[in-house]
C-alpha cells in the first residue's frame, strides 16, 4: 500500500514540473512577440514613399475650333494627351508642345513664353479628311486636265483630205472637249489646292 502511494506521489511531482515548465516557455514567448528580424530588433514599419513632386508652372488655357483637338506634350517615347478645351491645367514650362489628336492635323511643336501665369494657346485646326479630300481633287484634276489635252491632241491630228468637211469638224469636236476637260481639271485644282495645304496655325501668348 504504501509503494503505491509512492507510486502516485512520484507521478504527481513529474505532472507539476511538466506544468511549471510549459508555462515558462508560454511566457517568454508572449514577451519576445512580434519576432525579431533577422538582424536583432524587431523591425519597424517601412518609411513613407516619396510624393511625387508637384507641376509648378503656368495654367494653360486652350481655346480652339475642332473639339476632337487636344494638347499634347512631348514625352521621350511619344506625344501624351494632356487636356481638351478649354484646359485650365498646370503644365511644365519647359516641355514642348503641340495640338493634335483624333481627325486634326498636327501642329508645329511649340514652347510656353513664360513660366508662371496664363497662357493663351488659340488655335485653328485643320482636319484629316479635308487633307485626303483636296488630294483626291487635286489628283482628280490632273487626270481630267490630262485626259482633255489627249483628246484634243487626237482629233487635231486628223487632217483634211481637201473633199469633206470631216476634219473641220473632228477638229471643232476635239477642241470642246479638251476645253471641257482641262476646264473641269483646273476647277478641280482650284478647289483641292487650298484643301490639301490647310494645317492647324498656333498662336501662344
């Protein structure tokens, strides 16, 4: 009976230890939480990024003719859409500029004449499709021009064999016609020249 008892006051002693032991390792855990970095201390919070900085420079106002038109700045890869009329942004004072975008024709690159206030860009624009039309028109007009001197050309070259009237009269023919044609042609000219060379004209104050 009493080994028994030995027995059990032995077992207990053992469990009390064990108990005594895991609460230890519990509370230098709880003490060394967060864990440590691999170089010691804990390791803080990662600094703030860097705000980019702020565009300092002239409000840019934009006023112009064709509402597909749009600024753009010179970028080292391509130009960048940076607003549409009427703009009103901040922009860089020493990037380069022009109007562009969508069906307008480009205009020369161009630079701000100041670095703070307002700047006025005014602009007309010209349009894409009205280039290609006056190129069509002008080729047009050659063909026509061309066409009309040929004919006229050909029945000139008829002559008279001194018995009938026909070579009068294939002269007469081919003169109105190549009068027609080379009328219709220069029309043509008239029409497409000024179509082909409109461009988009800045003016910056």
């Amino acid at each position: 009976m009493s080994r028994r008892w030995g027995v059990v006051i032995g077992l207990a002693a053992v469990a009390l230890l064990l108990a005594r032991g895991a609460h230890a390792d519990e509370l230098q855990l709880a003490q060394s939480w967060p864990p440590a970095g691999p170089s010691g201390p804990p390791a803080g919070p990662p600094p703030p990024a860097e705000a980019e900085p702020l565009v300092v420079g002239p409000r840019l106002m934009l006023r112009v003719d064709n509402s597909n038109a749009r600024l753009q700045q010179a970028t080292q890869l391509r130009w960048k859409d940076i607003c549409i009329a009427p703009c009103g942004v901040t922009v860089d004072p020493r990037a380069t500029y022009r109007i562009g975008g969508g069906t307008s024709l480009t205009s020369e690159p161009f630079t701000l004449p100041r670095a703070s206030g307002d700047v006025y860009v005014d602009a007309k624009v010209g349009s894409k499709i009205t280039h290609w039309v006056g190129l069509g028109l002008m080729i047009g007009g050659v063909v026509a021009a061309g066409y009309g001197l040929v004919v006229w050309q050909f029945f000139n070259s008829i002559h008279d064999d001194g018995v009938t009237s026909s070579a009068q009269d294939a002269h007469a023919i081919g003169r109105t016609f190549g009068i027609i044609f080379v009328s219709i042609g220069a029309v043509l000219e008239l029409v497409g020249l000024p179509m082909f060379f409109s461009g988009t004209s800045v003016q910056v104050r």
